[in-house]
C-alpha cells in the first residue's frame, strides 16, 4: 500500500475530489493547511488578492491505496489540480506498513 499525499489549491478540491470519486476511491482524510514552496515570501495571487506573507491556504488530501493504483491516482490528482501556474502544488508518496478497520479488526488491502 501507498500514501499519497497531495497539497494543492484549495480552489481545485471540489474538482479533484469528484474525479477520485469517479475513479473509485472513497477514503480519504482532508485538511485545510498553509504552506510556502520555491516562492517564498513573495507574492501569489490567491481569489483575486495578491498575499505578501509567506504561506498561503492550500488543502492536503491524504489518500491510502493499493500499490498498483498509484500511477492512475497521481494522473487523476495532476489532471485535475493543475492550472499551470505557480503554487499548484506537490504529490508527496510514502510506503504504508499497515492498514486497520477498527471496526472489523479486517487489515491491510481488505481496510482500505
Ligand atoms: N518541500 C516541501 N515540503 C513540504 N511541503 C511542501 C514542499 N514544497 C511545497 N510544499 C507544499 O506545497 C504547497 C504548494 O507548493 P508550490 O506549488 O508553491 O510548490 P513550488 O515548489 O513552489 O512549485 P511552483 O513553482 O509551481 O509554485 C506549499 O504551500 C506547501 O504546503
Ligand atoms: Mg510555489
């Protein structure tokens, strides 16, 4: 298994959230973060205003999935996140060790 973790413009989630569920992945944790790439401290336009501070609001979407549905995810998320402007974001991947429904004890590929 796989964490894909995605950090991109707020402005993209809805989008990007409706092609993963098209896709078919259902699980995924959201969060509202700030955050600074290659530009910091300077100027980004975010809804029409120009920010001069040094992180700007971006959304994280974590998502666990099986090994052989990474390439597809990543296409789905770069397809739907990218404008082509600076501050699109990044797609960080980890290895995922284990995997639990707590409800069920079930782990692994069956918990995801
Ligand atoms: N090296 C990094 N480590 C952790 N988070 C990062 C890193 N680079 C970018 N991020 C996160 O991704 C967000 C978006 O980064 P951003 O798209 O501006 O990256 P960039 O490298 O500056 O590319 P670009 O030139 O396209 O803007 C940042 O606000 C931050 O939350
Ligand atoms: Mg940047």
């Amino acid at each position: 298994m796989k964490k894909i973790e995605a950090i991109i413009r707020p402005s993209r989630l809805e989008e990007v959230k409706e092609a993963l569920g098209k896709f078919g992945i259902h699980g995924m944790t959201v969060t509202h973060v700030t955050g600074c790439g290659l530009q910091k401290g300077k100027t980004e336009v975010y809804r029409g205003s120009q920010y001069t501070i040094d992180l700007l609001p971006k959304v994280k979407i974590e998502i666990i999935i099986r090994d052989s549905s990474l390439e597809e995810v990543v296409e789905v998320i770069l397809n739907h996140a990218r404008t082509g402007h600076i501050g699109d974001g990044k797609i960080f991947i980890y290895p995922v060790e284990e995997a639990i429904r707590i409800r069920t004890g079930e782990r692994g590929e069956e918990a995801i």
